[in-house]
C-alpha cells in the first residue's frame, strides 16, 4: 500500500525505531506470540522444554536499491535444488514499490534466510510491480506476479505477466496471457513434474488455474482456465486496487478458497483443480463486519483454519490496526491481532511445517519489516 514509509533506523534484539519512535518488538508483539495466533498451536510443555516461545524475529525488507512496499511471502520448500541463491528453509519476499514510493514499480526479490543476514535474490529491468503473487516450485523455480504501472497509479497499470526465475535469481521466461489481467495474489499446487497455479486479477476481478509443466529447464504452460469471477474490483489511490486477492488451495478437497477486499468475504470454489468453466464468485464461506476490514493475503494454518490480512480501506476500524484475523472454513471468527499500531501494515503472510515446528511470516508494509514467529506443535 502507498502508506508514508517508515525510516527504520535500528533493530537490535527486542528494539527497532521508526520515524523517531522506539517500539518494542516484544511489547508490541510478545502478547500475539505468547498466546499464539494459531489457536490450537500450543507450546510442548515437556520436561527440559523452555516456557517461553521463540523471540519474534524482524528484518528490514528494503534491499540496496530502495525498493519498499513488501508484498508477497514465500517460503522455499524441502526437496528444492542445492547450490543456488536461495535454499529450502529460506523465506521470499517481493517488493511492490520503487524508491520513489510508487506503486507497481517495485523490482526486487529479497531472500531470509534462518540465520544469515537478507540478501536481494532477484533485481528485474522495470517497467515491473512484483506483487502478492509469489510461489516457489520445488524443480527449482520462483513464480512471481507482475504487475506494472508508469506512475504509481492502477489506472496506469498494465494487465502484467508472471515472471519465471531459476535459484541463482536469472529471469528464465515470462508468462504473457490474456487471462492475466494483474496478477495480484496467487497459490500454487506443486506435483514436481507439474503444477496447478492458481491467480488472482486485480483489474477484472476473476481468478484463472493455469495447469503447468515443470521441468529442470523451465516451466510452460498446458492450460489456462478462468474459474471464478465476479468479484468486485476497482482501483484504489490507497491500495492500488481492491480487488480479489488471497488465494488458498486445498487439494485433498480440490477446493480454493479466495479472500476478496471490496465484497469484504471470503468465497470457496469447488472443483478448482480441474474445472473446465467458470464458477462465478463461489460460496460464501465468511463475512464479518466487525473483525474484517478488506481481506488481502491470505494463508492455510496447521490447525485447518484460514488466517487473512485486510487492507483496512474497506469497512475500516482504527480500534483494529492492521489486522490478521482467524476463521474457520465453516464461517466461524476465531482471533485477530494487529501487526502494527498503524493501519494499512498487513497484507503477505505464509505458514510453514516442518516435523512439530511451525513458522508464520507476515510482511509489515507500513515499516517495510517482515516478522517471524516460531511455534512448537505438540506432540
């Protein structure tokens, strides 16, 4: 979002200062972490095991060109190719704006790894506005969406295209469709040889399945199939555009649930993953006038509920500060907490497993930080 950015001037353990102001990332975040967003993620309590949950860990996005405006997140999946850029158990980070601050002119790909310093994996030749739509095929592939504008303004955006990187950050082809009409958010169904790539557009509000495949070479396309549309859209001087936006699939009930920002709901689409026709908006599966506030990225969690940032712009509440809120499949409101005293912070969140540890990352686009916390699952 075109917020005023934030001067980060240090992070040092439990403390960072922006715009002069020193916050505490344990008070501004310790309550969400201790209690745990995830509700059913609870801390082992075994002998010998700490009381306390791992520290919140803040990194600036901002790689050495200037690009703020952080949007999409991903992580980099087990099985993926050694001896590149980027490993498994790295997380992505796309950034939206140049910096200039303008909207859809962001370039950059910024890589975390666990515990060594955030490097840029990826600098493209504008014109290019890499967005929320960011995935990571396990062949050794980064999938992400572009979505361009001359001036910072949607109403000078292109419909955009999908860039295709290798591990070492090269720019390997690009996916030009006429169904991609800005790509804003996505998600990915990986099988290693092909993929079932879900996107959503922000100019006409539809969602599109491109079925791929995937080899050590490339990626091209089999199939593209719009599935769902109908979702309000419109451009927005704030937000660039409010527009259908976080996508989750669910492949064991080949079900995408999509988080739209202007109808403030989020849908479900029945037979996503192999639908020959277009669907419409869906089912509606949540609406929620008091705990949502334009529902944006959007992430799967252990615990089978759907976590979704909101933009704030629609249906806003300053008492609910950039907002990540919990709800299950079946409609229900779970939780929320605000990742930042200001609005308009949260949009690009991920959630991964490995063995009983959980990892939820979200971006802060209002301070251009990204935040990790670390669970346990019990046993």
């Amino acid at each position: 979002m075109n917020r005023q950015i934030a001067h980060l001037n240090h992070i040092n353990g439990t403390q960072f200062f922006i715009n002069g102001t020193m916050f505490g990332v344990l008070k501004v975040f310790a309550a969400a972490a201790i209690s745990c967003l995830l509700c059913s993620v609870t801390l082992m309590a075994a002998d010998n095991d700490p009381f306390l949950p791992a520290q919140v860990r803040a990194v600036s996005t901002v790689p050495a060109n200037g690009d703020v405006n952080p949007y999409g997140v991903a992580f980099v999946p087990p099985g993926f190719p050694t001896g590149g850029a980027i490993s498994a158990g790295d997380i992505l980070v796309s950034n939206f704006n140049s910096s200039l601050n303008l909207q859809g002119t962001g370039t950059t790909i910024v890589d975390v790894p666990p515990t060594a310093p955030v490097f840029q994996y990826f600098g493209g030749t504008a014109p290019l506005g890499l967005t929320t739509a960011l995935n990571v095929l396990r062949k050794g592939f980064v999938l992400v969406g572009n979505f361009p504008s001359t001036d910072g303004s949607c109403g000078n955006a292109s419909p955009g295209s999908v860039l295709v990187i290798d591990k070492n950050g090269g720019l390997v082809s690009t996916i030009t469709d006429p169904l991609i009409q800005g790509p804003w958010d996505s998600a990915l169904f990986d099988q290693f040889g092909s993929a079932k790539f879900f996107v959503a557009n922000g100019l006409n509000g539809t969602v599109v399945r491109f079925d791929l495949t995937v080899s050590s070479s490339g990626v091209s396309v089999k199939k593209a199939t719009q599935i769902a549309s109908g979702y309000q859209h419109m451009c927005d001087a704030v937000t660039f555009v409010d527009a259908p936006t976080g996508l989750v699939y669910d492949a064991k009930k080949d079900v995408l649930y999509v988080a739209s920002a202007m109808d403030n709901a989020v849908y479900s689409i029945s037979d996503a993953g192999d639908r020959t026709h277009d669907g419409g908006i869906g089912n509606l599966i949540y609406t929620d006038a008091k705990h949502l506030h334009g529902p944006l990225g959007m992430a799967l969690a252990p615990n089978g509920d759907l976590l979704v940032a909101n933009n704030d712009v629609i249906n806003s509440d300053p008492n609910q500060p950039s907002e990540i809120v919990e709800f299950t499949i079946g409609g229900k409101f779970v939780k929320e907490i605000s990742m930042d005293p200001a609005q308009g912070g949260s949009f690009g969140l991920a959630v991964q497993t490995t063995g009983n540890t959980v990892q939820f990352a979200a971006v802060d686009d209002a301070t251009n930080l990204f935040l990790i916390w670390t669970f346990k699952l019990n046993d």
